[in-house]
C-alpha cells in the first residue's frame, strides 16, 4: 500500500533502521496507556527500553508517531475482494 493512501498516513521521518520486537512492544503498550495524541508521554515512557546504540532522537516524538503509524498499517487485515 502506497504511502499516505488508506485509514492511516505513514509520516517519514527519523531514523531508517528498523525498531526491535521489544521497542515495538513498548511502543504498543506505551500508546495504549497515554493514547496516540500524547507522543510526549509515549516519548518519555519508552526511552529506557532502547537498544544500545541508539541515536538520542531514536524515540523523539515524531519518530515514535511515524512508527506506531506503521505498525496500524501492517496489522490491518488486507481486505479480500
């Protein structure tokens, strides 16, 4: 699915490597307590749960926007036609 088309608009921003199974989980679980409008909250929470080697920015607040954007869209059900 291209960018920007369907229910939720992939933002492309921050770093490229790919986030770990475990700073998803923590991302996920981050989202469901502060909500996704509170990237702020979901920003703070999740910093300790980096991977060594991250950049400072790895969970800035658009980052982690961008990535909960991806993790919705490859979680929803392709729909058969």
């Amino acid at each position: 699915m291209a960018s920007g088309i369907g229910k939720h608009k992939i933002l492309n921003v921050g770093p490229t490597e790919p986030w770990s199974v475990r700073e998803k989980l923590c991302l996920a679980s981050s989202v469901m307590r502060s909500g996704d409008q509170n990237w702020v909250s979901v920003s703070r929470a999740i910093k300790p749960f980096s991977e060594p080697g991250r950049p400072a920015d790895w969970f800035s607040q658009k980052h982690c926007a961008s990535q909960y954007s991806e993790l919705l869209e490859a979680t929803e059900a392709p729909k058969s036609v």
